[in-house]
C-alpha cells in the first residue's frame, strides 16, 4: 500500500516485508507471525484499512478517530498492537523534527 502511494522505493518496501516475514516465525507466536505475513499481503481487517483509507484521503478527524476506535476494539490486545505498528510504520514516512546535538 505505502509503496503504492509512493511512500519509498518498492523494492525497499519488499526486502522490510521480507525480513519482517523471516523473523516473524522465531520472534513471535505463530498466531501473530501469520497476522504480519496476511498484512505483508496487503490483508488485514477491515477497520485497519478504513483507518489508512481516512488518512490518505484526509478525513474528517472523526471518520479517522472512528476507525481507530474500531481498530483497537478487536480481540483484548491486537487491535492495540495494530495501532501501534500503523502508527509505528506512519512515523518512520516523516523525517519529524530535527534533532538536536
């Protein structure tokens, strides 16, 4: 999706994918490492890509805020974890503030 958009090189987008995939299997439970590998295949649910879908179309702040709150309403935890790997993924598109020495 971000490579897509334009967000980075696709062929950079692809290798991240790649290893995230890879380390997945040692690194988390087997659950969890087929949620990335389905999100890696552009496959999630629904209210993670109506989230992604209202900001790229700048939404009103509510339609984003209702997206998000539907996101982290899944299972106990993995709509949490879910925000927090978008929202992790979205900082790392900005160059953010400059830093200081």
């Amino acid at each position: 999706l971000l490579a897509a958009a334009g967000a980075g090189a696709p062929g950079a987008w692809a290798r991240a994918g790649g290893d995230v995939a890879a380390r997945a299997a040692a690194r988390t439970h087997p659950i969890s490492a087929a949620l990335l590998g389905d999100m890696l295949e552009g496959h999630g649910h629904a209210p993670l890509h109506d989230l992604a879908r209202a900001l790229a179309q700048g939404a009103p702040i509510e339609a984003v805020l209702a997206a998000a709150r539907r996101l982290v309403g899944i299972g106990h935890s993995s709509g949490w974890d879910m925000l927090a790997g978008f929202v992790a993924a979205l900082s790392g598109l900005h160059p953010g503030p400059p830093r200081l020495r």
